[in-house]
C-alpha cells in the first residue's frame, strides 16, 4: 500500500497544478508535461528529466521489493485455498 501512495503521489499532475504559481517551483510531473507541449521538443532536456522522474520510483522499489512479493504470494496462496 505504501509503494502504490508513494507512487500515486510522485506522479500527482493536477494538484501541484493547481496550487503552484511560478514555475520554479513545479514538480517533476508538471515539468514533464511541459516539455510535452512545446513547438520544438528539447529531446536531451526531455529524457534527462525522465531519468529524474523514474529514479524515486524505483529506489522506493527495490527497497520494499521483498514486502511487495510477498504480499502479492499471500494473496495468491489465499485466493488458491
């Protein structure tokens, strides 16, 4: 449950939207979608910031990989009985 909120949260567009004014303060996903809508797309700015955007993501990943494999093996040995 805590990957999926981490998860969630990291990939939040339309909250940050809302409450954030400048620029400067955006987050990763408002930063991304930017790029998305320009004339010309900046490809070397583009896949930098992806990099940066997957990375949180994933470390939250590979340190609960062990609880969320066995989560999803106790939900498949109860659904078997």
């Amino acid at each position: 449950m805590a990957i999926m909120t981490f998860t969630v949260t990291c990939n939040d567009y339309l909250n940050p939207l809302v409450y954030l004014y400048t620029d400067s303060k955006w987050t990763l996903s408002l930063d991304m979608a930017s790029f998305a809508g320009a004339a010309t797309t900046p490809w070397n700015q583009y896949m930098a910031t992806n990099i940066l955007y997957m990375l949180p993501p994933l470390v939250v990943f590979f340190f609960a990989q062990r609880y969320f494999v066995q989560g999803l093996s106790a939900l498949n040995t109860s659904a078997s009985k």
